[in-house]
C-alpha cells in the first residue's frame, strides 16, 4: 500500500500556496469579472478561504453548467473562481502524492504526459513488436460516460489510499458529495470541470492500471483517461483480455462504450491520431473539427469580434498538435483555404 501522509491540511492552507493557487486559478482569466472582483479584496478573500479550509467550514458554491461539442458532447460543472483556487491549492500538495502512486503508462493530466508522449509510447511498442515479423494485435476499450459513472464511496475510496490526513479527507468528501442530491444513499458521478475530479477520474483508472498490471501482467498496456489500450500478439488472447476487463469494470459498476479488436496494420485511434508502426496521421475528426473552427473564427474576425492574436492561438494549437502526425501536405491545405479580412 506504500507510505500515507499526513498533516496535509496545514500544508493546503499555507499563504504562499493559496497565492499560488490563485495564480493558477487565474491563468487565461484575468479580465473576467469573477476573478476582478476577487482580486479587488484579494487578501481578505483569501484569508476568509483559508480559515474555512483549515476549520472545516468551507462547502463548494452553486454549480454552473453547460455544453461542450468537441472532441464529444459532454456537459461541464464549473465553480465559482474562489471554489477553483480552493482547488488548486488541494492539488498543489495532493496531486505530486496521487502522481507518485500511479504506473508509468497513464497519460492523461500528469506533469511530463499528455497526449504526444502516449502517441510516441505506443508507435515505440508497435515498432518494436513489427520487428519480430509476428502478427499484432489492437485492444482499444473506451468507457461509458466515465465522469457520471463514478460513485462517490470509490471516489472516497481511492482518494484514501495515499491520504491519511483527517481534514484533508473530510474536505475531499464534501468537494466529491457537492453534487449528490439530497438523501440520496448512494450519489454517482463527478463532474468534469472540477480540478479535483481530474484526479479523483485518473485514481480510479489507477484501480485498472495496477489490475491490469499485477494481475493480468499486461507489458503493453495504456491509458489517457477513460481510453485504454492493449497490445497482443494474437486475436484470441486480444478477446480475452477485454472479457476480463468487462468484469472489472462491472465490479466497479462502469460498463464500455465501445471495444475494438483489430490488426496493428488497421493503424491504431489513440489520443488524436492514427498511429502504425512506421507513420502517424492525424484522425479525420480532428481534420473536420479543425476546418469547422477555422470557419467560424473567420466569420467572428471579418465582424470584429476577435483579434488576430485569438486567431493565431487556436491555430497554433493545433499546428502543435498536428505536427507530431505525418501532416505537412495537410496543415498547407487546411490552413492555406483559411482567409482571414475584416469588413470594410
């Protein structure tokens, strides 16, 4: 089980960490009013914050939520400004301790992760599988509504395996039950804008990671969240694994969306890309959605509603993202259709 830390909370609510942790908060923030106003009365704000917290007093405010289309539909639940600076100064001191108890090959909000580094990781596997001439095979799994999905006791539960600090659990448990509806016994689901439900997300993933490792004793297994891969050197040890994989998540009450069992030469759908042994591309959706906000954004600049600077951004971003693909001829074509001009 490893080593359980204590004394977190004194840590959590330290002035130079809740000044970190609005700093944080703020990033990309700055001029919207929330966050004005609570710099107005900055230090007041923090040191009401930083009493509730220490004194056990402090519940989460009323959620907002909307409607996200890309990459999927998912419905978001934000806080108010001072609920994310709470936050970020929990996962300041608690999330280098999650990090520490996770597996290597888990990729998704972790410092020195992300997307490109599960791509480079699995083209490594299936490089050096192609070498020994065998055929490989593809286990790609995606869970049902991940987020809605999660009950609030596995939450509490997995929060509890490297935390042993009382405040620090009894803070946790009030961010994880802030969405549970009144007297019901047994609360599902975390919402996806919450910091803490990142990592609360990647912790209960971290079940099926040391499952998967210990138990099955996978050598080639991946997860960026809720997507997991495998793989095998045949179909029938590929059917196999995820049969087993489909009782584990039932134990845990999730289900899968989608499961596929393929060849290594039908390229691999992972974080983005398609991804075989000796080249990578970019996935189709990731083509559209990109030509589909190139479109409005032109539309918003010619009316006057953004700067240039905004423009640039978002195709930088994706610039960035693409050219970890074999993409040159496309990036020339999909932005070279894209004109940028104001109305006269």
């Amino acid at each position: 089980m490893g080593q359980k830390h204590k004394r977190l909370i004194e840590k959590i609510v330290d002035w130079d960490n809740l000044i970190e942790a609005h700093r944080l908060a703020r990033r990309g923030k700055r001029n919207r009013e929330e966050v004005i106003l609570f710099e107005a009365s900055l230090w007041e704000e923090l040191g009401r914050l930083q009493m509730e917290l220490l004194w056990g007093t402090y519940r989460p405010g009323g959620y907002r939520t909307f409607v996200i289309r890309e990459p999927k539909r998912r419905e978001i639940a934000a806080l108010p400004y001072r609920d994310r600076v709470a936050q970020h100064a929990i996962c300041n001191i608690c999330a280098p301790i999650w990090h520490s108890g996770m597996i290597n090959d888990t990729y998704a909000c972790r410092p020195g992760k992300g997307t490109h580094a599960a791509a480079n990781r699995c083209q490594r596997w299936l490089r050096d599988m192609h070498k020994s001439g065998r055929p490989v095979w593809l286990l790609k799994m995606d869970v049902s509504r991940y987020f809605p999905s999660i009950r609030h006791a596995l939450a509490k539960q997995v929060v509890r395996r490297k935390i042993a600090c009382p405040a620090t659990l009894r803070l946790l448990d009030t961010i994880i039950d802030s969405t549970a509806a009144c007297g019901e016994t047994d609360p599902v689901g975390i919402p996806v804008g919450n910091l803490t439900s990142q990592w609360i997300a990647n912790l209960v993933g971290n079940e099926l990671d040391q499952w998967a490792k210990r138990e099955l004793r996978l050598k080639r297994y991946i997860r960026y969240m809720d997507d997991m891969v495998v793989l095998c050197w045949s179909k029938e040890e590929a059917l196999a694994v995820r049969d087993r994989f489909e009782g584990k998540l039932a134990s845990m009450g999730m289900t899968f969306s989608k499961t596929s069992v393929l060849p290594a030469g039908r390229g691999l759908n992972f974080v983005g890309y398609r991804i075989w042994h000796d080249h990578r591309l970019l996935r189709r959706q990731s083509i559209v959605t990109m030509r589909r906000r190139l479109k409005a954004l032109q539309g918003q600049f010619r009316e006057g509603l953004i700067s240039l600077d905004r423009v640039q951004a978002t195709v930088s971003s994706w610039v960035a993202h693409a050219a970890h693909a074999d993409s040159y001829r496309l990036r020339s074509k999909v932005l070279g259709a894209a004109v940028f001009r104001r109305e006269n």
